[in-house]
C-alpha cells in the first residue's frame, strides 16, 4: 500500500463511540475553520493547490529509506505540510491524505478517522507549527536554527500525536495507560527521529531552491501567537498528562467504563444469551456458537443464492 | 510495496469492476450502509459472540454478493490486525479470574475478561475492515464523491479531495521515478545481505531531498493547473451536476438493511 506508519492510523473496534463522536467533532470544527481560513487566504486557489499538495504528500508517504534489519523510516508529511504552508493548510492537506487512505486503503478506519484526523492533521500540524516557530525564533532565521526547528517539529508531532492515540485508547478502554503510553512513546520516539531527518532533508532542498517558502513570515501563511501558544500547549499538555494518566490510570478507566457502562451491565460473556440454546444442545457455550452459525449459514445460504441466480441471468445474454 | 515495483501506478485504484448488485447500488446508500453497519459493530457490547457471528454473516453475504470474491476480501481484511497488538495490554490487566498461565520468566497470568475483550476488539475491527474494502472496492472514486456531496460534506473539500486523487497517480509516478533513480544511484544491491550505501543519516537525508524536490514540483504543478483551470473558466465555484435520482427499489435495499442492523442492535440491548 501506500502508505506504511500504519501504527499511527486507528483502524476501527478500538475506539469507543463515545470517544470517536467526540474525536469526529472536534475535527469537523477544526476542518470547517481551516476550509475557510485558507479560502481567504488562498481565495479561487485553494482547490488545485491543496489538492495537488495533498497528493503530494499521501505519495511522499511512499519515500522511505532502510535504517536497520528490515526496518524503514517512514515519512507522515504534517510537520513538513505545515513549515511551508502553514497550520491551516496543513490540516486540510492532511484530512485528505488520512480519510483517502481510510476511504479507499482502509488504512485507518472510517469511524475512527475522526480521532484519525484529529491526531494526524490537526494535532500534527498545530503541534509543528508551535515547536518550530518557538525554536526558530530562539535560533535566529540562521541556516542551522531553519533545520533544527524542523527536526524539533518533525519528532515533536510524531511523539505527541502518538501519545495522543495511547491517551484515546486508553479511555475508549481498549488498553491500559500505564503500558500504552510508554510503548507508544518509546516507540514513536524512535520513528520520529526519521521523521525529523526526512524533514530537515526536505527543508534543505527548499531552502536552497524556494529559501521564501521556509523562511517567510507566519502571518501570510495564517498562523498567529495565539497558535504559536496553541500549538506548544498541545505538546506541553500531552506530554504532562501522558505519564500522569500513566501513573493514575483511575482517571482514563473512569472515562472507559463511563463509555464501556452498555457491556458492563451485561456480566460474563456466555451467561449472555440464555435464549440462544439450540434444543438438543446441553452446554450453553455450544450451544450459543451452534445457534449462531446456523443464523450465519441461513443467511449465507440466501445470498449465495441471489448471487446464483443473478450469474443464472447474466449467463444467457453473454 | 508487495505489487511490482517499477510498474505504472494505476493498479493503486481500489475499486473493481463487477457486473453485481453491490457495485449497481447507489454510492450513497452504499456509503451509508457501510458506515451503520461499522457503527452497530462498534456498538455492540464485548464477548457478544453470536451477534458476531450474525454481523459475519451479513458482511460475508455482501461479500458474496459483491462477486468481489470471499478469499481475497477476506485475505485482505486481516491486513490491519497487526495493530491488535494496541490492546495486548488487556490480556493481562483484565481482572480475575486467570484463563491460563504462560510459563514465561515467574508466570504470567492471562486473564479471561481481558482475553475475551482483547478477543471482541480484534472481530469487530475486522468485521468493520471487511465493509469497508466492500465499500471501496465496489464504488467507483467518482460515485464515492457523489455520496460525500450528498452527505453534506463542503464543496470545496470535496473538490480538493477530487483533485488529490486525480493527481495521486501522477505524483505517485513521480515517486516511483525518484526511488527508481535513487536505486541506481546509491549502492542499493540486488543481492540479498548486501548493505545499503552511506551511513543512516545521509540515507535519511536523501529520502528528505527526494521529500522536498517532490514537494517543489507540486507546488509549480498547483500553479500550472490553476492556470489551467481558470483559462477554462474556473472562477472558484464548484459547478456540478445534480445528483441522480435513487430508483424506488433501492430505497427498499435501504430500510430493510437498516431494519436488520436495528434488530441487531435491539438483540444486543436485550440479551
């Protein structure tokens, strides 16, 4: 497929309703103010420009390069997307790069996208955008501060929205904080580190072609302090409440079983379906299983016949 | 990538024609469908097995119906398991009482409720996956952006989202060349053990130009299509054809499949 951080893409049975519905809503807000904030700035360009970036970026996703032992470092495009587009742009690249690749690769979900969308793109992107403009700011506009923001911002968005997956699963009570919160950041701590170099790769290619793509000032790309802040308070907040959540759990199990209140009330899984038990059958186990392929072979057997009968039709007229 | 890898990149297009009923449905009743059904998936409580089993078969029928063909569908559903792995954790933070004991290091205890959560994850997600390649596999890009119109997502956004495909392949072909030259060019070896040349971060680095080159020509192209498009008349609105009507019978397709998942939804409240 094209793309490979597929570590990164919830597929979906992992997150709760509840957790996805409020993922899909806050992506939609930030999808809906980003459509209009680049439309002002961009005006009747909008749709090739981003289009073709988003293109862009889903095949750049297909660049790799062998670190060790079979593995590659993978690039996932947010933090670049952003340095020279800008956040707002960047999120509506990356909502077309992730929900293509949940539409049509199935790579991520389609109820998960919105959690999907909100980590890669919107986090992703907000997240690049404070880091690499707090640090280049402290850098100077030298050469050396360009490329060190981008590795900063590059590893940055991974790490965060990393652990911005671990957080969501942990409180759709799919796994446990305490041991998806290190994993995943360990991991992606990692990952990141090719994510920073492919970006700083990338930037030196621009800065030495288009150097008013890297360099120009934020504004004309619709960023602003209060982003700035937004941004680097993001990273800051997951960074802190990760280990927190690690540490006290109780808080994410709260919110999991709040979620999850449907399947506790039910009690153990085979006292579930008393009335399931097929006659004939003792064990009410197999009989649950019985009773559930029969269904499953009643409606197979009336598909596969529709199905028949259709080739039947067709056959003739060939 | 497991398909070959100097080829043009067409065969990247999910979908694939068939003469069935799924593919003749709307794409947006199929596009509705899809997403009801990954949502009483979703919804359906942990350790439910049998509704399992009655929501693998409605997906397997589609399947079936689809004429897309049980083995592949199924081949490549179990693609995004591996991500399964996320709730591993459970199978030994599940609580009492303990399934089995693994005999690795002092023991480690495997807990039944976790086993039979991490268990229920794992279906439902592939329940979901099957649907969701049916989907993708039996409606055609276009249709796809009909049904997002009529689900109300902005036009704007689904332009952009058209115009992203259209020139995925030619952006994808782009990359193919770059690595293709890249290939050439840096020591890669046919022979299996051989190393890569350079050490990690010069390849890192290479990998990031090809980024940045790729990313250049893309803008230049945005500019040039564009040009295009407003030498066309292309004025910032997005003109489109009104949507076609859906024919009676397909309304019927709708509401008695949501009927089903309702009943499945009810069975899963009830027991």
């Amino acid at each position: 497929m094209l793309s490979k951080p597929a570590e990164m893409h919830i597929p979906d049975g992992f997150l709760s309703v509840g957790v996805s519905i409020a993922l899909w809503i806050v992506a939609l807000i930030f999808i809906a103010i980003s459509l209009r904030k680049v439309n002002q700035s961009l005006g009747e360009r909008q749709v090739p420009l981003m289009g073709v970036l988003a293109a862009c970026i889903f095949a750049g996703q297909m660049l790799n390069f062998t670190v060790a032992g079979g593995t590659s470092g993978h690039l996932m495009g947010a933090a670049l997307a952003t340095i020279l587009i800008g956040p707002w742009a960047s999120i509506l690249v990356m909502t077309c790069v992730v929900g293509a690749q949940a539409l049509l690769f199935q790579d991520g979900g389609l109820l998960a996208l919105g959690g999907n969308i909100v980590n890669m793109g919107i986090i992703g992107s907000f997240v690049s955008y404070g880091i690499f403009t707090v640090i280049k700011r402290l850098a100077g506009e030298r050469r050396v501060g360009v490329f060190l923001s981008g590795f900063t911002a590059g590893w940055t968005s991974i790490v965060v929205a990393a652990l911005a997956v671990a957080l969501q699963l942990a409180a759709s009570g799919t796994t446990t904080a305490n041991i998806a919160v290190p994993t995943m950041g360990v991991v992606h701590m990692l990952i990141g580190i090719g994510e920073g170099l492919i970006t700083v790769g990338a930037l030196s290619v621009v800065y030495a072609a288009r150097r008013d793509l890297v360099t120009g000032d934020a504004p004309a790309k619709g960023g602003n302090r209060g982003l700035v802040i937004g941004g680097v308070l993001i990273a800051v907040l997951l960074a802190v409440a990760s280990p927190l959540a690690s540490a006290f759990p109780d808080g994410l199990e709260w919110v999991a079983e709040q979620q999850g209140f449907l399947d506790k009330a039910q009690g153990p899984a085979f006292e579930l379906f008393p009335d399931y038990v097929v006659p004939g059958i003792q064990n009410e186990a197999l009989a649950t299983i019985a009773a559930g392929l029969l269904g499953m072979l009643i409606v197979l057997g009336a598909a596969s016949a529709l199905a028949w009968s259709r080739r039947k039709r067709a056959t003739p007229s060939v | 990538m497991a398909a070959p890898q100097f080829m043009h990149l067409h065969y990247l297009d999910p979908y694939q024609p068939r003469d069935s009923v799924v593919h003749a449905l709307d794409a947006r009743i199929k596009l509705s469908l899809a997403v009801a059904f990954i949502l009483v998936v979703a919804l359906m409580p942990m350790g439910a097995w049998a509704l399992y089993a009655l929501l693998l078969a409605l997906s397997l029928s589609v399947i079936v119906l689809s004429e897309l063909g049980v083995g592949p569908v199924l081949k490549r559903s179990v693609l995004a398991l591996p991500f399964v792995l996320a709730a591993a954790p459970l199978l030994i933070t599940g609580g009492l009482p303990t399934l089995v004991t693994l005999p690795i290091g002092g023991g480690i205890p495997i807990s039944a409720p976790g086993a039979a959560r991490f268990a229920s994850i794992a279906i439902k997600s592939w329940l979901s996956l099957q649907m969701a390649i049916v989907l993708a596999s039996a409606t055609s890009f276009p249709q796809l952006l009909l049904a997002m119109r009529a689900l109300r997502v902005p036009k704007l956004f689904v332009a952009t989202f058209g115009l992203m495909w259209r020139y995925l392949f030619v952006l994808a072909d782009e990359t193919q060349r770059m690595l293709r030259a890249r290939a050439a060019r840096s020591g890669v070896s046919g022979e299996p053990g051989r190393k890569v040349g350079g050490s990690v971060i010069w390849r890192a680095r290479v990998a990031g130009a090809m980024a940045g080159s790729l990313f250049l020509r893309a803008i230049e192209r945005g500019d040039r299509i564009y040009l295009a498009m407003a030498s066309r008349g292309y004025d910032g609105e997005i003109r489109s054809f009104p949507m076609p009507v859906i024919p009676r019978a397909q309304w019927v397709v709708l509401f008695a499949a949501f009927f089903v998942l309702a009943l499945l939804l009810g069975l899963s409240l009830v027991f």
